[in-house]
C-alpha cells in the first residue's frame, strides 16, 4: 500500500493531467500521477495552443520551451474549395490582449515529455506508470485508489482524486457521471504531408469548406523544418476503416483537397470517432474531473485539449487554495460552475457551429455566411471581436465573471 493522507492524486499522465500536478507541486502540494500506459502516451491529433495557454503555462517555463520548436502561426484562414480565402485573420489585433497574439503548434506528444520534465526534480511529485486504476472510494477525510500494476494490485490513498484520463475516463464511468452530449456520425480520417501547403497560399492553420468534404488544416513542427501539414477530412458513415485508409482512397481525398500533378508523400494517417459531450458533473466530493474526461469536442478551433489546460490550471489554483486551508472546498465548486459553463457556452457551441459552416451544403446559406465573414474580417474591431471568440480568451474572460 502506498500512502500519504495529505497528497493529490491524478489519473492519466497526458498534457492535462501532468500541467495540473505540476501546478499543484509548484505550490508545494504533494501529488502522485498514475498513468495506465507504460509511457508517454503519442497522441499526433491535438497540437494548436491558443494564447491563454501560452499564458497560463508561461510561469512555469513552458512556453518558452514551446517556442524553440514550435511553429508561430500570426494569421488563419476559412477558405472554400473553390473560391479560395474568404477571410484571412491577423491575430496581431490581439496585441493589446495578450503577450502571445499569436498561436502555437507544436504536437501532443512534444508537450507532454517538457511538462513530465518539469515534474521530475519535484521531491514531493511522483509519476508512474503503468499503473491502471481499477477502483475508487472516499469519505469525508480523504480518497483511495486500487491499481492494477505489474506487481498486481496496489492500493493508493490520498486526499483528493483528479480524472484527468482522456474520453474514456475510469475515473468519470466509476462514478457513474452522465457524459451528456452525441457522437458525430461522421467519423474523421487525419493524414499528414510532407507537401508544403504554404507554396499554395495556405496558412499555417486554415478551414476549408466544401459541401462534399471539408477540412481542417495545420502546419506542424514534426521533427523539424519544414514540417508536416496535417489535414482532417470526413468519412461518410457507410465507408468501412480498411477503406478509408487505404493508400488510393487517402491519395483520392488528397487530390480532391487541393489537385496536385504528383501523388502526395503521405506520412501518417488515422481514423477516430468525434465527440460533442460535456460530463453532468465536475465534481462528487473529493474526486474532480478536467480535460477530456470532463469534456469532448470535434477540432475545428482547437478548442479541446486547450479547454483542458484551462480546467489544469484553474483547478490547481483553487485545490492548492483549498489543500492549505485558505479556503473551503467550495471553491471546488467554483471551479466547476466557471469550467463546465464556458465548456457548454464557447467551446461546445463554438465547435459545433464551426463544423456546421464548413460541410453546409445549401448554396445561399453558404453565400451568406462567407459573406457576413468578409464584412468581420474587413473592419478591424469587429475582427478583433471575433478574434477574442476564438482565441479563446472571451471564454476566459466569460469564466472569471461566474462567481
């Protein structure tokens, strides 16, 4: 049995996970991560950070770490298949806003070792891995954790538990919490190129619609210059995976993407179900959930993994405030009212209306949207408006006013 009374424990050991222990352990609060895979987990999907997550992870060195491989992403794109850009958004508006008026990508699976980094000379925070939680309990004075681990079953206790354990969470289902919400019946194939988009007058970041087969653009690092281009497309829902990731049919939605006079060097490609689901509840008493455990969205805006720093950092402020009894656990609740509301109001609608726009397929009420899109981004406040939205920081700003 492995016990301290006084420590916080986290299940998952993915971005969410780790940056709110780390912002725990920052505060000299004990805290023991348990992660079910035998490492770092490599997850290619998730890898555009918006500028409050530059900011919130800032202190602890994070940011400047990103940046030395990331690439900086100043404008974005909506386009059309066919008619090319429609609206082209300057995130220097934001300047006056943010220290970051800019986005960042960077991949998951680069984010998470700077973090794990980050936690490893911290004496009083552990990581393990390969250690899956199997069950739970509570009582007015504190938590405990059954694992199964190579050794067999091991028991864990703390003071609090966080599920931080992605879409699937153990944590959330052992607490038998409705995960509200519907499953897109499209599911989504990701493929990513070596084809530099950019000689093609791509952004970095770019969501192309088209009534056939939208998608969703991004630029990312790789291993270094000059880079993949990651693209999202839909699947019909008939289309069998074997499919779908066959090399024809990828090179087909490539050529129907953007026509090029050579097959495309394809690097990697995958298949996922989407999500739009929001947990009943953050919180029962000394067990909290945050990132995709309490929250799923599809990607177009990049507002899941980043809603999930949101939770990390939010809620290690207020559990750090409540472990030294300079406030009650109420501010637990605070931090469920201000997460799971701006969830449901920005990131819920925002995505769902985003993947609305780009598979619209009435002509009018296409024409209409791109056109009221043109008016936004010509006039310079009412592009920063936008901007706010979808950056994100209108959603941070929106939480700091729920009391």
């Amino acid at each position: 049995m492995s016990s301290d009374h006084r420590r916080v424990i986290v299940a998952g050991a993915g971005p969410v996970g780790l940056l709110v222990a780390l912002a725990l352990a920052k505060q000299d609060v004990p805290v023991l991560v348990l992660e079910a895979e035998s490492a770092l987990t490599h997850d290619p999907r998730a890898g555009s950070f918006h500028p409050p997550s530059l900011e919130m992870m800032a202190p602890y060195g994070i940011t400047d770490e990103m940046h030395r491989s990331a690439i900086r992403v100043p404008r974005w794109q909506i386009r059309d298949r066919v008619q090319g850009v429609v609206a082209e958004w300057d995130l220097g508006l934001l300047r006056d806003d943010t220290p970051y008026p800019y986005r960042l990508h960077l991949e998951q699976h680069r984010l998470t070792p700077m973090i794990y980094r980050r936690l490893q000379p911290i004496p009083h925070a552990e990581v393990r891995f390969g250690i899956r939680v199997a069950d739970f309990g509570q009582n007015t004075d504190g938590v405990w954790v059954l694992a199964a681990t190579p050794g067999g079953t091991e028991r864990f206790t703390g003071a609090w538990l966080i599920g931080a354990d992605g879409g699937r969470s153990t944590v959330r289902r052992l607490l038998n919490v409705e995960f509200d919400g519907f499953t897109w019946p499209e599911r989504f194939v990701v493929v990513s190129s070596a084809h530099d988009f950019a000689r093609d007058g791509y952004t970095s970041n770019a969501y192309v619609a088209d009534p056939e087969q939208w998608a969703a653009v991004f630029h990312m690092p790789d291993a270094g210059p000059p880079g993949l281009w990651r693209m999202a497309f839909p699947v019909p829902v008939d289309e069998p995976d074997a499919e779908t990731l066959a090399p024809a049919a990828v090179e087909q939605r490539m050529q129907y993407f953007h026509p090029a006079p050579e097959r495309y060097d394809v690097r990697y490609r995958s298949i996922y179900k989407v999500h739009q689901r929001v947990a009943k509840e953050f919180r029962r008493g000394r067990v909290l959930l945050a990132g995709d455990a309490a929250h799923l969205n599809n990607p177009l805006g990049a507002f899941g993994l980043n809603g999930g720093i949101h939770d990390a950092i939010n809620l290690a402020q207020k559990l750090g405030k409540v472990w030294r009894g300079e406030g009650d656990a109420a501010l637990l609740d605070l931090y469920v009212r201000q997460r799971r509301t701006v969830n449901i109001e920005h990131v819920q609608e925002g995505s769902i209306r985003n993947l609305q726009i780009l598979a619209e397929r009435d002509p009018a009420a296409r024409g209409k949207h791109f056109d009221q899109l043109r008016r936004t981004a010509a006039r310079a406040d009412s592009a920063k408006e936008y901007l706010l939205r979808s950056s994100m920081i209108a959603s941070v700003r929106r939480a700091a006013t729920i009391t």
